[in-house]
C-alpha cells in the first residue's frame, strides 16, 4: 500500500508494456489500468502523428489501444486542458485519465478556479517537464546544429542536460542544451522561464529523474501526490500489472537536485527576459502588437481566457470591429483578464500568425503583479 508523499520506483509487469514504454512502462501501465478498472471512461493520449515533430490527441476507450500513447514527444507542444473544456465538456458526466505536464496541471487547476472543469472526475498522472522545442523550431536546429535530416529522426529525448536524437539508423546524437539556447535554438522561450517542473499538483508526478542502479532506465520515479493516486497505483499493483519498489534515498537526493538546477535555469531566464522589458515595456508592446491581424489565435487558444464571444467580435467603445490593426486596447483588456492566471504556457506566442511575443508580456505582467498583490481568485497551488 502506497500514502500519499511516498515516493517509489515503478515498472510494468506487462513485456509489452515495458517494451513499448518509457522508463519502464509505469505511466502507460497506470493509464491502462484506469481505464480497465473503470476508474475512468476514458485516456488522453498523446501521440505521435506523421512524425515526431507531430503531436496528436485521441480519447482511448479501448485498453488495448493505451499503448498509442507510450513515450514523450518534446517537440510536440499540445496543451491538454483547454481540450477538456472545448471537446470534453471539463470532465461534468464522463471521467477521464490524462498525462499532464506542468502547463497542463497549472491550466487545469485554473479551470477549476472558474468551475471549468470537475476535478472529481479527472485523474492526472503527472510528468515531469524541462521544456519543448516547437516543431518548426526543431526541424532547424537538428538540420543546423545536428547536421541531421530531420526527416531521419525516429526518437527525441532531453536527458542529463542534453537534447537527443535518435535516427532511423539507430545514430545517437546529443548536445547540451545551454549550448543550444546560446546560439539562439533549444526550448521555446517560456520553457526557458518556466518554474514548475515536476508538477505535484497532479496525483502522480512521474519521471525518470533519480532512478538509480539496475533500475536506471527501467523504472519511473513516481510521488504519490494525493489518495486518488494511490489509489490508481495500488489498484494497478494489486490487478498484476505494475511492480513497486523503494526510491533509492540517493535517488530521492538527486531528483532533488536536478529540480533545482532546472529552476536555477529558469530563474536565469526569467531575469534576462524580464529585465529586457523593464524600462520599455509599454513601446515593447505597442511596437509588437501594432502587427497584429487580429486573428483571435491569441484568445482562442488560451486555456484561462474566458470570452463573452458576441461581444468579443461585434465591438466595444475602445475596440471597434473591423480594425487591423487593432488598437492597444485590443491586447491590454486580454492582459488584464489573465493578469492573475497566466500559466505561461506559451500557446498565445506560439499559434500567433505574427510571431508577437505575447506570452512575455502575459508572463512578465502576472509575475510582477504575484510579488507585490495576492490573486483576485486565490493563491495558487503551483508556483510560476
């Protein structure tokens, strides 16, 4: 039996299972077993499309096809809880199982501030994120820096400080990523920032970091976050589809230590980007946005921005419909109505047509309203 705040090595029983899987197979065990054991109607997957640079999501109901989702995808940039209160109605009526990253979780728990989505019927396994690289983003740097087709590349991973590809021959290349970041490639910009790497507001937070000795590679580290996740990993133990162990304590340490090397990193990052805004901030964003097609992308995909859509498109006094581009306005209401909620996720920068960098802004505007206010809806759960 696992409590929560225990922390334990994990691995699938299934040959399949650990074959398929990463690290083990655990997440991907878990998942399957949510859905056998009816704990849900159904599981996110995430899974690679025409490539590894294509990222695509599935509602699974059928067990047998979980194993569609098995190992990451760094170069795919989805963001899971928007689908659930787009496609999936926030989980009122229906349970799901998802692997969420940490932008995933934040999202979610801001949904639920808004009453968005019914945590009661969601079960997040969680994984342990350093960043993305956006798809087009990757597809340069491994042709530039890699010297690689990046049609060639069947498997990424970010590993011990490196981004990895694996070719369709079976080639092994690696560079360090503060190698990469300095010559302009690597993580998308608010990955860099990002401050909220092992996301234990789920109720699994899952990885490869700290596992140690024969297990290295072959178990996932799992924190056991709340009942409802050790439930799922006591139920899986007992079906005979997944085996446990204790963390190595040396492991425990480690984890620890790779946690805070990585928010050491995005306290740089977070500095330098910040500080380039400090005195500039207003022309900053006028200059950028003046370039705006007023697409909506921005609005349209971001998971806290909660619209009154006739009026969003019909006008308002300040911003009148058929104007391209659109006054400041246009940008500072959305500002202020995520200026406590910005999770950082990157979608609004990431989708715009015009390449603004509007989760910058968002980002640099929430984080210095948390230093000196308290949250309109509540202190978060998640610091970033």
């Amino acid at each position: 039996m696992v409590a929560k705040g225990d922390m334990i090595y994990a691995w699938a029983s299934d040959a399949a299972c650990l074959e398929k899987g990463e690290c083990g197979g655990a997440v991907t065990t878990l998942l399957k077993h949510a859905l056998e054991s009816r704990m849900v109607d159904g599981v996110l997957v995430v899974k690679k499309g025409a490539d590894v640079y294509d990222a695509t999501i599935e509602v699974v109901t059928d067990p047998a096809e979980i194993e569609k989702g098995a190992g990451s995808l760094h170069c795919g940039t989805l963001l899971l809880s928007k689908i659930l209160t787009k496609f999936l109605q926030g989980a009122n009526g229906k349970k799901y199982a998802l692997p969420v990253k940490g932008c995933d979780t934040m999202g979610i728990l801001e949904l639920a501030k808004r009453n968005k989505v019914n945590m009661d019927n969601i079960i997040m396994i969680g994984l342990n994120c350093g960043g993305s690289v956006a798809p087009i983003d990757a597809t340069k740097m491994i042709r530039e820096k890699f010297g690689v087709d990046p049609a060639d590349v069947v498997k990424e991973e970010i590993d011990k400080g490196q981004f990895i590809v694996i070719t369709k021959d079976g080639e092994h290349k690696g560079i360090s990523i503060d190698e990469l970041e300095e010559e302009g490639y690597g993580r998308r910009s608010n990955c860099r920032r990002c401050l909220y790497k092992i996301p234990r507001q789920a109720d699994l937070a899952c990885g490869n970091w700290g596992v140690l000795g024969d297990k290295a590679g072959k178990a996932t580290f799992v924190e056991v976050c709340s009942q409802k996740g050790a439930q799922l990993v006591d139920g899986a133990v007992q079906a005979g589809v997944l085996e446990t162990g204790a963390a190595d304590p040396k492991g425990v340490a480690i984890r620890e230590k790779v946690e805070n090397s990585m928010l050491k990193l995005g306290q740089k990052w977070r500095a330098k980007d910040f500080a380039s805004l400090s005195d500039e901030l207003w022309k900053a964003i006028n200059e950028e946005t003046s370039r705006c097609i007023k697409c909506y992308s921005c609005i349209e995909n971001c998971p806290v921005c909660m619209t009154k859509e006739e009026e969003l498109k019909s006008g308002t006094p300040m911003v009148r419909p058929g104007q391209v581009p659109p006054p400041p306005m246009f940008h500072m209401r959305r500002f202020a109505h995520i200026s406590d909620s910005c999770i950082n996720c990157g979608q609004c920068e990431e989708l715009c047509a015009m390449d603004i960098p509007l989760a910058l802004y968002s980002h640099a505007i929430r984080a210095e309203a948390d230093s000196v206010f308290d949250p309109k809806l509540g202190t978060s759960s998640y610091r970033n």
